[in-house]
C-alpha cells in the first residue's frame, strides 16, 4: 500500500489533532455480524453498514460470472462478433478487444479497492473529479450507470422469453410467436426474478453459487458437443480461413467494420463491474471485490475466446448463418443433430435465466446505492433495507417494474425495442471510465488513496490505455453496419441514450445543481473522507480529503 493510502485509512491516535482510532462501537446502529474492519472501511467513506458481509470471493465472482452468462451472451453476439467481419472477428479480433477491455477492468479494479462501496463508479468519480466538478461528474456518472442497469435486466429478459417461444417454433414449424406471448412470459419471469433478489444475501451467494457451477458446466458441455459432434459430422475449417478470410457485410472498411465486431466482446463482458456493487455485501471487501471484478474479466475473456474458436472452426456455411435471423439456433442446426441443437438451446435458455436474476440483483444494489445519497426520485423509499433479510426490497421491486414498462415496448415493433436495447453497453461504458479518466488525468499518483489492491506505478499508463480505447469506441457503438441504412437498419444509440441523459443533465442545470452535492455520507461527515463521528475526527492529511472538504463549503 503506498504511503498515501497509509495516511488515509490507518486512523492513528493523534493527542494534538484529538484524531483518535475508530471501533466499530463508534458508528452509529453498530452491526455486531460485521468484521471490524469492514465496518471501519466503510465508515471512512462515510457510510454505516447496512447489509450482511456474507459475500466471499467465490461468492460475489459467482454473481459476476452468472451476470457475464457466456453462453447465451455469445449466442446473442454472434452477430457482431461473426455477423460483421466473419470468423477473423471472432478469434484475433477477440483476442485484442480483450486486451483493451481488461484495461479498464483493472483500471476499475483499483478504484474498487480504494473506495469498497455499493455506489462505486459514481462515487469515485465524486470523489476523484476536479475541484468544483464533483457533483457534474458524480451525477453524470451514476445515471448513466443506472441507465445501462436499467436497461440490461429487461434486455435478459426479454431475450430470454424470446428464446423459448423460439425453441417452441423449432419443434412446432406451424406455431407463431406473438407479442403478447413474449410480454406475458416475460412478465412471469420478472415476478419470479423479483422474489428471488430479496432473498437474504447469504441466499443469494449460495443461488448464484449454484447458478456459477450450471453456467460454466453447460458452457463447457456446450463447447465439447459443438468440438466433437461438429468436427465428427463435417471436419474442421482450414486455420488460414479461421484467422484471414473477411466476410465483410458492412458498407465500412475492413479496419473499421473489425472496430465493429469488438462491440461484440463489449457486449458479451458487461458485468464485470458487478462486484464493485456488491462490495458492500462482500468479506474483505478492499480485496475480495477487486479480485472479482479481475476474475470475471480474465476467467470470462479467456473461456468466451475458446467458445468464439470453437464456433469458427466448425461453422459449416458462414452466409447462412450470418443472413439467419437467429445466428445461434441456425449455426447449431448446421453442425449438430436436431435433438443435440435443441439440448444445446434448453441449456442456453437456463443460462440466461441465471444470467437474468443476477443482473437484477446487481441493478437494485445500485439504485439502493444511489437512493441512499437521493440521487433517484422517491430515494427514501427506495434506500429501504429489510430489516430482516437485508436487502433492498424496495429497489428490487421499483426496478422489476421499470423492466417491465421497457419489455412493453415489444408492441410498438422489433425496431423500437431494439434501439432501447442498444443502450446498455454504451451506457455502461461512459460509466466505467469516467471515474478512470479522473484518476489518470487528474489525481497525482501521491494524492490517489490506493488501496491494497492497486496497479502500482503501472496505474496511470493502463488507465490511459483504458480511456482511449473507450473513447473509440463509443463512437463505434453508435455506428450503422449500413451507409445508407434504413430504419430497421439504423443505430438508434444516439438517440435513444441521449435524450434520457440529455434529460437528467437538464434536470441537473435547473435543479439538481442546487442540491445535489455528490454522494451523501450517512455517518456525520463534512466530505466522503473528511468526517466527524461521535467527535471522532477523521484525518485530513490527504490532500483528497482537503478538496472535498473545501467543495463542501464552496461548489457543494
């Protein structure tokens, strides 16, 4: 740990200060379940705990790696990953997004580690912005955050309602999927899922620890069926066709529809941001959390690049494929038996059911999070915990809802479902590296508080790295496969993401500005680590702690 972070987290008796150590019988509603020195690294940031730490390691990567849900997250990404530039896409193309993306894993990592909260992101970009930026950043931040949130649990729904009625077509060619089909079926999965994100923490690790086990083992089933059946039935394609034949079906060079196919490793790795949220349910939360966070990453990157070669291997006819309405139903048929297919798609099916509950529970911690500091309208309401199963019943129920307002949309036609749907990742991804960006460009590695998990002098060189990939990329997510698209065809991206942050910033010059002050600590606090706690008084050497207590007074 550097000695920055040394002064900012060890509180050491201080007789001329009247700075004093911190036990766990100083903080307000003492939680007896809670390990010290979790509630005490909790409490620097200005926050009494709330939850149960009944997360370990395995645990909250089980939540992550359940959200990641590889194998129907690369079913539905075929179409960037193989459907944009063919097979090259898939294997090296991979490969070097993966490197790019475990930057700013990393990058965020390091943040986790330094600041353990559920708010994460939006916290750390309050606390790491430039003076007098705090609460812009902040808010920015965490609505863009909750967007993407926001949106991804209907989008997992939605897909997976779609799935079976699909899986339902393919056995009975006469039988038509509606609408109302897709919406009822959905709405039941919500209800279900909803329950299940209340359930006490210590419930939902063992769920999600079970959910992990059947994620990865039908992932891995699936693998060694399409390796051995595929490979047995038709051979395996030649590797100068795998890594160099082009398939290019857009209207863009061939360097920049490879650009197009990363959104594919973008979209497939969303959700290794979920131990961030969870930390505040995590043991050891300064290490385990980051070290999830790093897991999911890595462990998602490495298995979902083995399935993307397994696939490129063994696809029997590239333009059927690619010109199918559903890639993964068509590629299965062309190198399996009908009854192996259809195991394959039952197994995808309960992978995302799995993938679905997890990113609703990942989604309510934030809205908790962010009710708490009463950044979202009826906050407190929605900053509720249970007083028995410690969860915030509140958040699940409010998110569970606005997905099904989303999913409704399926009756104003697959084009307007769509473009909600592309929200997400670029949503996601504006939140990931702004809270990056304030630390490489405008924190000095001194006045950073590192915390145990850190990069080191490697920090600032990988968080460059992270920003920039970023930055070409959400142009790219926003980008038309078509020069003269139409409206089916077109990237309502845009659109459809800028007018709900256009609105909150609107709201934020009118309004929020004037009482909005960043994230609001729930211990008596004049800045997120400059704070007063029963007349214990925290440190003020770092100099971050200095300009949030000034921005107290003067921007706040």
């Amino acid at each position: 740990m550097s000695s920055s972070a040394t002064e900012v987290y060890s509180q050491k008796k201080d007789t001329s200060s009247g700075a004093q150590s911190i036990s766990v019988a100083a903080l307000e509603a003492p939680v007896p379940y809670d390990e010290p020195d979790n509630a005490e690294d909790l409490a620097k940031l200005g926050y009494k705990q709330s939850f149960k730490r009944q997360l370990s390691l395995f645990g909250v990567f089980s939540v992550s790696f359940s959200v990641l849900g590889l194998l129907p997250s690369v079913a539905a990404t075929l179409s960037f990953t193989m459907g944009v530039v063919g097979t090259p896409g898939m294997v090296w193309g991979w490969l070097v997004a993966m490197i790019f993306v475990e930057c700013v894993a990393a990058s965020m990592a390091e943040l986790c580690s330094s600041m353990p909260t559920s708010g994460g992101l939006y916290y750390s970009a309050a606390m790491l912005a430039p003076k007098g930026w705090g609460p812009l950043a902040s808010w920015v931040t965490g609505w863009s955050n909750y967007i993407g949130q926001l949106i991804g649990f209907p989008s997992c729904v939605y897909s997976l309602s779609s799935m079976i009625l699909n899986a339902v077509a393919i056995q009975r060619p006469s039988y038509t999927v509606e609408n109302y089909q897709i919406f009822l079926l959905s709405l039941g999965f919500v209800v279900i899922f909803c329950i299940m994100a209340s359930l006490p923490t210590k419930i939902v690790g063992r769920i999600n620890s079970v959910g992990t086990f059947l994620n990865t083992l039908f992932l891995f089933i699936s693998m060694i069926v399409i390796l051995a059946s595929g490979g047995h039935r038709n051979g395996f394609n030649k590797s100068s066709d795998v890594w160099g034949k082009f398939n290019n079906t857009t209207s863009w060079p061939n360097g920049f529809a490879v650009l197009m196919s990363f959104c594919g490793v973008i979209w497939t790795m969303m959700g290794y941001d979920t131990p961030f949220h969870l930390s505040e349910e995590c043991a050891n939360a300064s290490v385990n959390a980051p070290n999830g966070i790093i897991l999911t990453s890595t462990v998602g990157g490495l298995v979902g690049w083995l399935f993307q070669l397994i696939i490129a291997y063994t696809i029997v006819d590239l333009n059927a494929v690619v010109s199918s309405d559903n890639l993964w139903d068509t590629f299965l048929n062309q190198v399996l038996s009908k009854n192996a297919a259809m195991a394959i798609i039952s197994l995808t099916i309960v992978s995302n059911f799995i993938m679905s509950q997890g990113v609703l529970v990942a989604s309510s911690r934030i809205a908790y999070s962010y009710a708490r500091d009463e950044v979202l309208p009826f906050s407190n309401y929605m900053a509720m915990v249970h007083p028995k199963t410690k969860t915030p019943i509140v958040a699940v129920v409010v998110n569970s809802v606005i997905g099904l307002c989303v999913i409704f949309l399926v009756f104003a036609g697959p084009v307007t479902i769509n473009a909600v749907f592309s929200v997400s990742a670029t949503a996601a991804f504006v939140a990931f590296t702004t809270p990056v960006c304030m630390r490489t460009f405008f924190v000095k590695d001194e006045d950073f508080p590192a915390g145990p998990w850190n990069l080191g002098k490697f920090s600032r060189p990988i968080g460059f790295v992270a920003v920039c990939f970023v930055l070409v990329m959400i142009p790219v997510l926003c980008f038309p496969t078509k020069s003269n698209p139409t409206a089916s065809e077109m990237n309502w991206t845009c659109l459809v993401y800028g007018v709900p942050m256009g609105a909150t910033l609107i709201w934020y010059a009118v309004s929020a500005r004037k009482w909005f002050k960043g994230p609001k600590v729930s211990l008596d606090s004049t800045g997120p680590l400059n704070m007063s706690i029963e007349g214990v008084e925290m440190p003020q050497e770092s100099p971050i702690s200095k300009k949030m207590a000034n921005e107290s007074e003067k921007a706040y």
